[in-house]
C-alpha cells in the first residue's frame, strides 16, 4: 500500500483516507479538545463562522493573530484546553479548516500531528486503502512545520508496511531526521506565536506520540466540518 | 549578511548574486566541462537554440530525455566530459537554463551543485551583498535534489557567516542534514536517469566538494548565456 505528502491542499483528490495536517497549533489543538472529554468538535474556516455555528451551551474556540478573538472562550491554545468536558467545541482556524475542506470526498478524514503520529498513522493504516497526508501549508505557502509533521507520519506509516510514493513524500520523510523542537521553532507558524508571548504552545505542538487521540470525520454541520473519537 | 533559498525561480527578484542549481546534472557538468578546460560555456535553453547558437569548431552537449540528440557531441553526463580543452561547449538544457535565466539582473550569476558547494559559498560570500540560491526544480514543480543542494551550499554560507531568511532556507538547511546518495537517490531527476540506464550519474553527482570550479556568467550570446572562470 503506498502513502503521498502533499505540502498543500489538492482539493478534491482525497479518495481514500486523508489525514490533515496544521500542527501550529489547529490539528494538535484539536485532539486535545478531544482528549479533555469533549463530545465533538466542529471545525469552522473562520472566526464569523464559527460565531454563526455555535448553539446553546457550546465552547467557541479561534484565535486571530494567536489569541481568542472578542467573546470566544479559548484561543486554540494546545496549554489551555481545560473546560470542555462533555461540551461541544466550534474551533474556528483558516489553514486548517481549509485544508480539511479540501480533503471531502475522502473515505475516512483525520487530524494529525506529532502528539499523535503513531495513533494516527495506525488508524490510517487500519482504514484499507491509500493514505494522502494533507499538509495546511499557510496561507497558500508550503509551511516547514507541516510538511515536518507529515515526514513523522510517513516514516510511521513506512513501519506498518506502506510505501512512500511521489518526490514530496521522500522530501518529507528526509526532513523527519531532524528533532521536531529545532524544526518547528524555524517555522514562520512558530515565530508567529513566539511574537505574542506563545512560544511556549511551539514546544508543546513538538511533544511526538504523547497521546493517541485521532479525531475522525462524522459529517457537516452547515460549513462546520464535526470531528469526534 | 543574509541568504535565502527559492525552490522554483522567481524572475526578476535577485539583486546580489544568485547561485543558480541544476544538480542532476546540468550545472554538474557546466561545471566539469570548464574544469577539463573548455574556453567557455553556453547555456541554450533547448535542443534547437543550441545548435542555432553553435559555431564552428564548437561542441554541442545536450539531452532528450537523459541521452544526447541526434548530432550532438556529448550528452551532459558528469561522466563524459573528456574532449572539451581549449574549446567553448554550447549546452542545451531546459529547467536549468529556465532558472539562470530568471536569475538575470542579478550582480553575479553562478552555478551551484554538490561537488563545488564548499567554493560557490566562499564566491558568493566574497561577492558582496545578499545571496540568493535558486533552484531550477523539475518542469515548475520543486525537486527534491536541487532543494538538498541548496542546503548543503547553504550550510556552508552559515559557517561562512550569513544567516538564513525565510521558512524554505530553514527547510533546506535541515533537508541537508541527510547524507547526500539517498537524497538524490529518491529524486525523480535521478530515477528518470536510471531508467535510462544513467544510475552512476547519480553517484557522481552526489559528491560533495569533489573540485573548486564555480562558473560565472560573462554575458549573453543570443539566446544563450555564456558562463566562464
């Protein structure tokens, strides 16, 4: 079975199962919203959205520039996931968002990240069928920090017996020699953060197989996209 | 001082000097052929320019495909450079032509590959002003191989005391922590040469700091741009 990278989103050419990648800090974030007991998590491209999809009773998550935007309850910090225990979280990213859009029509959808490359390259692999890892990249651009993330990834999935197919694959899987913490603090994602005091949420997104939560797919909620174990 | 590394040219956006990469096998073999002593070195952007641009008592190198076309003397193999002494060799190739001429307007223009990396950094650092390496890439798409490349050369501008700008800088830099055979190994470039029964290329491409020949442009002939010492 083979497995491709794509540094940036290919909409519409996900049949089998896609796993997206935004590893500062949506995907990591998300799992983690996940692994501290909430029910779903419904992703929203941006912050109007997200407002507009929240019902009664649910978390708004999002962050513009790195913090929460006015009336949001969480800034999509990977360190600040506490409240949302059996609630409902509607996370609004961009990158993230969009690049799961582009992954619709995939059997199976997941988010990975370095907290849980060995979980989800083993639900990837457990799906049948071709693995596409779907990097976010950043506005339009290859981002250093996903294509990092997707590298680790492959180099799981390569353990379970697929084969990397295509130049951006190996590209990746060369680049996930490296340790993560040097990498992702080089990403223009990292000094982002770094820049409004959140360099600590860089080494925390660095942290490799410290869970094996995977968020899955479960359908549409108007332009939300619900995600749940 | 500071350099930055393109993985596909940017026309028109090199000030300083640019170091232009072809590493499998174009500004390899420029390189070779002034090093066995040709006079001068003209880059034809194709098959036909090239034997438009060729005078008498020229040689013509060149490849479709990997091997040399009909009426051609050599075909751009690392490997065959033999009876070039005292003569100016008229080369045909197609991305890295594309890529030294994106790179015109720049100060100086050099070529790059892993076997002069070592003193391409030292040209360029000596140069004055900003750096930048382009990578020729594979028809518009990024290659895995000139991104090594531009890594290791980068690698050494550092230690010459230029620091990396920009996320794609970063990227190579780490890429080039891996060593040099399987990174150029997995390229497409080198299994297109393989296929064709070209595999030893690739072996002679991938080493490092083989000769100290860096290829300069001089200036243009038509279409083609000549490259001396």
């Amino acid at each position: 079975m083979k497995f491709r990278i794509d540094p940036l989103p290919q909409p519409g050419s996900y049949p089998g199962t896609a796993i997206v990648v935004d590893v500062i800090r949506a995907t990591t974030t998300a799992a983690l919203y996940l692994r501290a007991g909430a029910k779903a998590l419904v992703l929203a491209p941006g912050v109007e959205v997200a407002r507009s999809l929240r019902q009664d009773g649910e978390i708004l998550a999002g962050e513009v520039g790195g913090l929460p935007p006015e009336g949001f309850d969480l800034g999509n910090s990977p360190r600040e996931v506490g409240a949302v225990a059996g609630k409902t979280v509607v996370m609004a990213t961009t990158n993230g968002t969009r690049a799961a859009h582009a992954a619709l029509g995939a059997r199976h959808i997941l988010l990975g990240s370095l907290q849980n490359a060995q979980a989800v390259a083993e639900v990837a692999a457990g799906s049948g069928g071709e693995v596409a890892i779907v990097c976010a990249g950043k506005e339009g651009n290859i981002a250093l920090d996903d294509l990092y993330t997707a590298g680790v990834i492959g180099r799981r999935l390569q353990a379970l017996g697929f084969a990397p197919e295509g130049e951006m694959a190996h590209l990746a899987l060369f680049l996930a020699e490296n340790p993560p913490l040097p990498v992702l603090t080089a990403s223009e994602a990292a000094k982002a953060l770094v820049a409004v005091g959140l360099g600590e949420d860089v080494a925390e997104c660095a942290r490799v197989d410290a869970h094996r939560v995977v968020p899955r797919f479960l359908g549409m909620r108007g332009e939300g996209m619900v995600f749940g174990l």
